[in-house]
C-alpha cells in the first residue's frame, strides 16, 4: 500500500485545515473550502459528506490493519497480532507536518474533537471483529485491541513529534512503557481467592 499521496482530498484537506486554523470550525463552509482549494463545491462532496468529515474520511488505516492482522500467523496470540499489523502503520500515515497542524486544529474544535473519537471507536470495534474471526473471544479481543491501540497511539504520537526511531522500535518503547505502568497493578486475588475490597 503506497503512502498517503497529494491528491484532490489532499488539496481540500489542507485547504480545510488552513480555515479551520485561521478563522474557526464554525466560521469556515464548504464553499470556502473547496474555493481555497481551487475546486467546486461539487468537486468536495464526491469526495466528502460534510466538513466535518474533510479531515476524517478514507479507510487506509483501517484497511492497513485489517490486512495486516490477516498476514499474521495463526496461533498467535492477539495482542502479539496487533503489534506485527502495526508495524506497517507508517504506510499510510500523511506527512509529518499535516498530522501535527491537525492535531492542533482538532484539539481547538469540539465538534471536530468528536469526530476523531468517533473515528476511533469505530477503528477499536474493526480491529477487535478482525482479531474474533482469528478465533480469539471477545474479552480477549477487546481487551487486546484496548492495549494494542493505547500503545499504536503513544508510537505514534512520538513519530509525529520527531522521533527518528523506526516505527517497530517506537512500538516496541510504548509497549514497554505500558508494561512498566501496569506493573502497578495490585494482584487480582488475595491469598484467600477473594477480590481484594477498595481501600485493601
């Protein structure tokens, strides 16, 4: 799968971005948008629903992991599976600079802010459904896919800020930092097989 490329939704992505960033969410339409751009209004909703949308369509991610899940062997165990799928992340990932002015823009607007978690949970919801047709329950496969995804986003987010490491090793660092924080947890059980009770 090529890298995420300049294309027409690039150009009214950036576009989106610019106004977003320079007079608001609420301030910036699609007219404007697609005018930016130098394109029609028509010309964005092949492309996208709404503006809220401009930022968020596309299923590369999506796609990327599913295929990478199915490319793992079979027997293995699904958090493992998660993070080989990972590693081919930085296939689709846009250009450095564009994710960090979108970050910035999706944090200063609530509506968009509820999209990306919308993207998100539907993103969770694929992945776990993906790791089930492997075989594995569904405890196990949210429980993996909670993980799995809490450590794509701290690799990520160090991509993003910079971090030359490749992505496998960034992976392999947030995995580590997420194993040194659970190691906080207290035991499940006392020594006489009960939950232990808050406070104890």
């Amino acid at each position: 799968m090529a890298r995420w490329e300049g294309n027409t939704r690039e150009r009214l992505e950036r576009s989106a971005l610019e106004l977003f960033r320079d007079q608001g969410y609420d301030r910036t339409t699609v007219a404007q948008i697609a005018r930016h751009a130098g394109l029609t209004e028509r010309s964005f909703y092949r492309w996208f629903t709404d503006k809220r949308e401009v930022l968020f369509a596309g299923d590369e991610l999506q796609a990327c992991l599913e295929a990478g899940i199915a490319e793992v062997p079979a027997g293995t165990g699904a958090l493992a599976t998660l993070m080989a799928a990972f590693t081919a992340v930085p296939k689709v990932l846009r250009p450095r600079e564009l994710l960090i002015e979108l970050r910035t823009v999706v944090a200063a607007n609530p509506p968009l802010r509820e999209r990306s978690l919308i993207k998100e949970a539907m993103l969770s919801e694929v992945t776990a459904a993906a790791l089930r047709r492997r075989g594995h329950d569904e405890q196990t496969a949210r429980l993996a896919t909670a993980l799995g995804m809490a450590i794509l986003g701290a690799a990520t987010r160090r991509w993003v800020l910079g971090d030359e490491a490749d992505f496998a090793t960034l992976l392999a660092g947030s995995a580590a930092d997420l194993r040194a924080v659970a190691a906080d947890l207290p035991p499940a059980h006392t020594e006489t097989g009960h939950a232990p009770r808050p406070g104890k």
